[in-house]
C-alpha cells in the first residue's frame, strides 16, 4: 500500500456520496487559499515593515478608511465565499437528497437497528413481511442488503447514544435511547465494508465494529432465504431481554 493510499478516502459506494466528498474539498480549497493569503500578508508585512527598512516606527489603530474597507472585503469574501456557499450546499443536499426519503410504494429493504454497549443489531422483517414479529431475521455485527435498492435503516439505542456510520456511503446518523432515527442510502458496489460508531460511546468504543456485506439482489434472496431458517433462534417475543423491534408503520 503507498503512502497516498493509506490517506486517500474510502470507496464511494453510494449514490449520493460523492455529496459530501465534493463539499470537504470545496471546504479544503478554500481553506488552503485563504491561509495562503493570511501567510502573505503575514510574512509580507513583516519583511515590509522590519526594523531595518523602517527607522521610525508608524502607530496604527486599524481604524483609517482604506484599512476599514480591507476589513470589510475581506470579512465579505469570507462570510460569501465560505460560510454561506457551505451552508447552502450542505442544506440543498440535505433537503434534496439526504432527507429525500424513499416513499411508502417504493419496493426498497428496511432495516432495524438497534444498538448498544458494544454490537450493532441488525432486524429484517420475515416471511410474513412484518417487523416485532416471530419470523423476523436477526444479526449481530454483520449487515447484508442488495446492490442497486435503496435500503432505509430505523435506528435506535438500547443504553447510551451511538452513531451509525457506514464511511463507504459517507452517511452517519444517532442511535439515541427512546428515539427513531432513519437514514437511507442506495449502494453502487458490492463487497465488504466497514460499519463503526462514530460517537464516543464509552470505555470500549472500539468494539462498535460491524461489517456490510453488499450483495447482488440474487445473493442477498439466498441469504435471506437461509437466514429465515433460522429466524426463530433468538426471537422469543416472551424474553423482552433478547427480543426488540417495533412495527415500522408505527414511526
């Protein structure tokens, strides 16, 4: 692996990825450009007005028209440049994309998650279609869904907040206790990819690992079908302390 691997970002495999990308290198490029600015006219400055060019020292406020008006352009170009084209760009694609639900009739996979100290549960509704139910599937750690669908995750906690974060799809949400977070995405490539938590969550936060297995829609129907073998392991709807789940319909 070369050293521009190792601080390249992770694949995209999402089709609204690229989103965030392109706003954090539009965020970086500016950056860079002003600091650039801010070292030259630091470094500039003080090569132009050192003791050895200037005898007799000149007392300045800041408050002469023409510094004023430096002041006021710069701070526009700033505010303009940066924090209203960022906050425009991340809304529109929040508003556009990101909260862009799937509709009710869309055939898309629903997801329960429900995290805690320190797994991620994973919930597919069974054969009868139907979340909290007997037949539904259970994981732990690892996450299947097809290629090509758009999958949408109702999320919550079981004992302090989380974070559920897919880097690949670059999308994240909070698993809060006593609350439903959703969050969508439609992946582009299958393959292996790393699931984490990306809110401190205690002291072994970095057990919070869990693997997405991204397969075709042929591949994730068999594994469906042997998973529902094995649906009632686990699913005793009398033992509240191992079985969880809600209705989707009810959030």
């Amino acid at each position: 692996m070369s050293w521009l691997d190792t601080i390249s970002p992770p694949d995209i495999i999402s089709t609204n990825g690229h989103l965030i990308d392109s706003l954090f290198v539009y965020t970086t490029i500016m950056a860079c450009i002003f600091f650039f600015f801010v070292c030259l006219g630091l470094f500039g400055f003080s090569y132009k007005y050192s003791e050895k060019r200037n005898k007799v020292v000149d007392y300045t406020y800041g408050n002469r028209k023409k510094q004023l008006k430096a002041t006021l352009v710069i701070g526009l170009l700033v505010f303009v440049l940066i924090d209203l084209t960022i906050t425009w760009r991340s809304n529109n694609d929040m508003i556009n994309e990101f909260w862009n639900f799937p509709k009710p009739d869309e055939d898309i996979t629903k997801v329960e998650v429900l995290a805690q100290q320190w797994m991620w549960n994973f919930r597919y509704a069974g054969a009868d279609g139907e979340f909290n139910t007997g037949d539904d599937v259970l994981t732990n750690h690892d996450l299947h869904i097809p290629v090509g669908k758009k999958v949408e995750f109702r999320i919550t906690s079981k004992d302090v907040i989380h974070s559920l974060f897919f880097p690949n799809a670059r999308i994240k949400v909070d698993a809060m206790p006593g609350r439903i977070s959703r969050m969508w995405f439609e992946p582009t490539k299958t393959g292996i990819y790393d699931i984490a938590c990306a809110e401190m969550c205690g002291t072994n936060h970095y057990k919070m690992q869990a693997k997405l297995y991204v397969h075709t829609q042929e591949e994730f129907n068999e594994w469906l079908t042997e998973a529902q073998q094995l649906a009632t392991i686990g699913n005793d709807t009398d033992n509240l302390d191992n079985f969880w789940g809600w209705k989707w319909g009810d959030k």
